[in-house]
C-alpha cells in the first residue's frame, strides 16, 4: 500500500479530526487514525466510540488497503514538514515509511480492520 498526500493538507485534516481522540481511551486502537485507501481517495476517521468523524481526500495511488496510524505521533511529525509531497508506504514488517525531500520516517501501524466500525 502507497500513496503520496500533501504534507500540509494532510496535516489540517488530522488536526479537525485529532479533536475526537480522547487521551483516556477504552480501546488502544481509538488513539489512532484510521487510514483507508481506495481508487484514487484517501479517508481518514478518527472515533471514541461515540463520535467518529472521517475526512476524504484526493491523493495519488494505485493501491486499497487500510492501516490504523499513531495519531499524536503522526500530527506531531507531520507538524515538521514544510508544504512538500509525502509518500507513504506500508511495509509487510508492520511499519510505515513516510518519505519526503528532507528525509524518512517509520512508524508502526495497527491492521485497519481492528478499528472499531462506524454506524
């Protein structure tokens, strides 16, 4: 799974949804954000069970899957880019690299599917 997003598009949208994150959550995976790909589209839901909220965005790929990222960890890196292109990539050893022109970070990653369902 690869896809290239906006470092500061990327970073408004986790913002408004980083809002919903507790710091005393039930569940361990509700301190992530739910990263889905397919066809073109990037939605990303954050949740504490009670509210869930999801932001769509327009990014490159050719690839669907879904992974549960590190909220605070990501804003926080994401916070030091300057406006430059991201990518991202999923590796098998259940880590993602987000590349960019100033260097690489690795982050660990949930499987998507034990991110609690919206209804």
């Amino acid at each position: 799974m690869k896809f290239i997003v906006s470092s500061s598009y990327l970073l408004k949208q986790l913002q408004v949804l980083g809002s919903v994150i507790n710091n005393t959550n039930a569940l361990p995976i509700l301190e992530n954000f739910l990263f889905e790909l397919n066809n073109n589209s990037l939605t990303v839901s954050a949740s504490d069970l009670e509210t869930t909220m999801s932001a769509t965005l327009d990014i490159e790929t050719d690839s669907t899957g879904s992974v549960a990222v590190p909220a605070k960890l990501l804003l926080e890196i994401l916070k030091t880019f300057p406006e430059q292109p991201l990518t991202f990539t999923v590796e098998e050893n259940s880590t993602i690299e987000i590349s960019s022109n100033s260097g690489k970070y690795a982050l660990a990653y949930l499987p998507g599917a034990e991110f609690p369902k919206a209804y």
